[in-house]
C-alpha cells in the first residue's frame, strides 16, 4: 500500500486577504508548505515555477476566474496528476458542474468546514503518496504491492490488465495467469463493464472525468459469479511514454454487513427510545392530572416544585373539607426520577380522600403509613410534612416525618414557632411502631407557615454552599407576608446563579388568617 505523504506543497489561491491568510496558517498548522496567488492569472504562473502537490482555488477573483485558471493549470500537468479543491461560496448544480468540467477534483462550499477541509487534504495525501511510488517503476510497485493486504491492479489505457498483486487472486478468485492480458471488465457487473469501457474512451481522447485519485464505493464480479462491494481508488502514471492506470481495491464485505447490522441496532435503539417516550409523556400526562387538582389553588397556598430530572419524586397538595378545615401536604419520595414519582401517587390518593372526609392528622399519618409500608419496596419510602388548620378556630396539627423543619413566621417575618422532624419518613416501619401524634398550635394574625424538601435546603451555587436554613430565614425577615414566597424563589434563583439543584426542590407558603 502506497505511503501517505507526510508533506505537500499547496498552492492557496484567493482574491480575499483574509480568507488566504487564514488558510496559509491552517495548511502550515498541518505541516505544509504554502504557496499564495491573488487571481487566477498569478496562480497559473506560480503553479509553473513552483510546481505545487495540490491546489486549492477560489472561483470568483479578478483577472482570470477560478475556472480559467484550473482548465490551464489542467493543461500543464499531462504527466503528473496535481488535484484541484475548489473554494467557493458559489454552491449551486450548475457551479459545482463547471467547476468539475473545469478539471478540478474536488469542490468544498465557504465558509469552509476546515474538518472536512482537513479530511479531504488526507485524501488527497494518500492518492499523491500512492502516484509517487508508482511513478517509479511499475516493477517495483509489484514488488510491494504482493506483501499488502489491499488488491492492486495495473491496467493500459484500453483497459487490459497488465499486473495484479497476490491480494487479487484471493479478492476475486482468479489466477494471475488467468487475470494477466484480459480485460478488467471480467471483474465487474455488467452494468459496470459498459459504464467502464465508455468512461476509459472520454478519458483517453479528452482527459474527461473525474474518478482519478479519488475513492469511491463499487460493486465487484468474483469468478464464482456473485457480487460483492469494494472501495475503488485509481491513480495514472506515464511509463514508458505509456498511460497505465493503477487501481487499488479493497472488499469491504465484513464493513457493510458491520454497518448493516450497526444501521439494524439503531433502529431498534431508535425504536426503544420512541416508545420509552411516548410511554414517558403518557406517564407525564396522568402524573399531570394526579398533580394538579382543584385544592392547589386555594387563595392560602403558594407553591413551586422544580423536577431535578423529567419526574418529581417530590409532590404538594392541598384540599378542605366540607367543614372548612384546610389541609397542605408536602411529601419527598426516595429519588426522583419517574420511580420516585410513581411511589408517591398513593400518597395522594389517600390524602385527597381523607381529607375530603375531614379526618385527622392522625389518622391520615396511619392510612399512608400502612399502605406505603405493605406496598413500597424495602429501601424505598416518602417523608412528609402534613399540617391541617381549623381557619375559625385558629387551631392547627402538624406532623413532621423525615422532611426539614417546618416554620411558622410572624406578620413581621420574625420565627414564631420551628416544627422539628421528630419522626420517621412513611413506610419504613408498621403503625405499631410509628409515632402518629402531630403537634397542636395556634397562631397569631398574618402568620405564614413555610414548608420545603430538603432539595431547597441542600441545593449548592458555584461555590459548592448549600442554601440551608438561613436561606429561607433571610428571604423573609423584614418582609410583608404576601412578598415571602416570592422572595424565598428568588433568593434560591440567585443562589443558584444558573446552576441546576441536583435533588427536586419544593417550597410551600401557607397563610395563616
């Protein structure tokens, strides 16, 4: 296999300073020697007095265009193949059609993708590297040509095959007896043969085409009649003051049946994700409706739940009775995601009916206890803060289970009372086990009471400190209660500063009238 030169000499043609300057220092990034021209008449003299490996050129330039200039530099390299890339922003049909009439080799649209840009250059390192050495002798390129793997075939300008490595006899089956003075059509397609033989005539009267020193993907003829796909690259030497044409080949079988089955596993992947999406909005839509009901809208409560992922494991309700006492929950399931998510729904549906019943804090705490303790997973479990006020009686119960500590503020914002977590979260032990007995309170007027997950408090900024307590104690001191919320929020957004809370985070803000 021919070596990749690590070297070329480029010749860079551009009316555009800038574009030429900024491609002089790209192509020397890469290692190679740079030649400048301004206009197609400067680039045709610098060609001939340099003779450059490669010539990149631009269309539109004053003087002599692009295309002028590469049909004359075509012209000067009869014996030598030097490829023309052209750089333009002219991108339609008809633009890239003249340009390739023109003799050029290669065409790359402005602003250039220099990625693509820089794979091309290897492309065309690899096709000059391998010209190069069959420049020589085509003795010597049999020489090396038997010891690669890739099949190397040398044929005249008729298309008789004039030599073939040892990788032929094992790509197509043939002998090199069999292959030698016999037409390179006997190993391809049929529909290939004719689309061969009429491209060799155009190329040998005119030097039309474009295929010589780069790579395409075609379909081969092995002896045993059946058809297989191959990378083609051809280069063209003189020998002799004869044209011969060299052509590598390389079967591709075990690639495409590779990306065949990598094209097979992304539409089944692609198929997973679409209906772990769809199942995923479905879920979204029902937790939506669990989420939202009527109570969250009660003229006491003020309320946010930020999701860490798609899914909250953290969840808020509200509700009265019809005797009129209020009820607020806030709960926190193990993780978050959709399986937290999924293990607080039975939290609510009990909590909304229990309270639509008016029961108590009690019996609420032992009803979610139960069911969660007989139905969550060992591991898995919800802390909770539930609190129910009689508005009349200004007379109010809090139970306090594994969540942060729950506050109540005065109308100054100064802290009236803290309601400790003195309990375990729901579902770790049985009822017998469980400590169910809230804590009674009064308040004053225009008390607020504020309950969170630990989410707000341990949520960090860029520094890495968490929110904590003082977070919240801070937003509200010295401010009027119906301000508190809000202030709270925006205390945690520019605590945050941009950053995303790692857990869910939940706030709730209960007027006490």
């Amino acid at each position: 296999m021919s070596q990749v030169m690590n070297k070329m000499k480029v010749l860079a043609v551009d009316d555009n300073r800038t574009n030429l300057h900024i491609l002089q220092v790209f192509l020397k990034k890469l290692g190679h020697d740079v030649i400048l021209a301004e206009n197609g008449e400067e680039a045709v003299r610098r060609f001939e007095a340099d003779a450059p490996d490669l010539v990149l050129l631009d269309i539109m330039m004053p003087i002599m265009d692009g295309f002028e200039a590469a049909r004359r530099i075509k012209g000067m390299t009869r014996e030598r193949w030097t490829p023309i890339i052209f750089l333009s922003a002219l991108n339609r049909d008809e633009n890239l059609v003249e340009g390739l009439d023109a003799g050029a080799d290669d065409y790359l649209t402005k602003p250039i993708n220099f990625v693509v840009l820089e794979a091309k250059l290897r492309s065309v390192q690899r096709s000059l590297g391998m010209q190069q050495e069959s420049i020589d002798s085509l003795r010597r390129v049999q020489t090396i040509s038997d010891n690669v793997l890739d099949t190397i075939i040398t044929v005249d300008e008729k298309g008789i095959i004039a030599s073939v490595n040892r990788s032929a006899v094992r790509t197509f089956g043939w002998s090199v007896s069999e292959l030698i003075g016999q037409n390179v059509k006997m190993l391809m397609p049929e529909s290939y043969g004719s689309e061969h033989e009429n491209y060799m005539a155009r190329y040998t009267a005119k030097g039309l085409g474009t295929v010589i020193g780069a790579e395409r993907e075609v379909e081969a003829l092995h002896k045993d009649g059946h058809h297989f796909p191959v990378t083609l690259g051809i280069s063209e030497i003189i020998l002799d003051n004869k044209r011969m044409f060299i052509g590598v080949i390389r079967d591709i079988s075990d690639r495409k049946i590779a990306e065949q089955k990598l094209h097979e596993n992304a539409r089944l992947l692609q198929a997973y994700y679409d209906q772990t999406q769809n199942e995923q909005h479905l879920a979204m839509r029902l937790m939506e409706k669990q989420l939202h009901r009527h109570g969250l809208t009660d003229e006491r409560l003020k309320y946010k739940v930020i999701a860490a992922e798609s899914f909250s494991g953290d969840i808020v309700a509200a509700s009265r009775s019809p005797e009129g006492r209020f009820y607020a929950l806030l709960a926190d399931a193990t993780g978050h995601g959709l399986t937290a998510a999924i293990s607080a729904l039975p939290v609510l549906a009990i909590f909304y009916r229990l309270a639509r019943r008016n029961h108590t804090v009690r019996d609420i705490i032992l009803e979610l206890n139960q069911q969660l303790k007989e139905s969550m997973p060992v591991g898995r479990f919800v802390a909770a803060t539930l609190v129910c006020l009689d508005e009349e009686a200004r007379t109010g119960e809090i139970w306090v289970g594994g969540t942060p500590e729950a506050f109540m503020f005065d109308r100054w914002g100064r802290t009236e009372k803290v309601f400790a977590p003195a309990n375990l979260p729901l579902g770790i032990v049985n009822n017998e086990e469980m400590d169910c007995q809230p804590v009674n309170f009064t308040w004053s007027a225009e008390s607020q009471i504020v309950l969170c997950s630990d989410g707000l408090l341990e949520a960090r900024n860029r520094e890495g400190a968490q929110f904590e307590v003082a977070g919240i104690t801070n937003a509200v001191a010295n401010t009027s209660p119906s301000a508190r919320f809000e202030q709270i929020d925006a205390a945690l957004t520019k605590h945050l500063d941009g950053m995303l809370a790692t857990d869910d985070v939940s706030l709730m803000v209960i007027d006490c009238p």
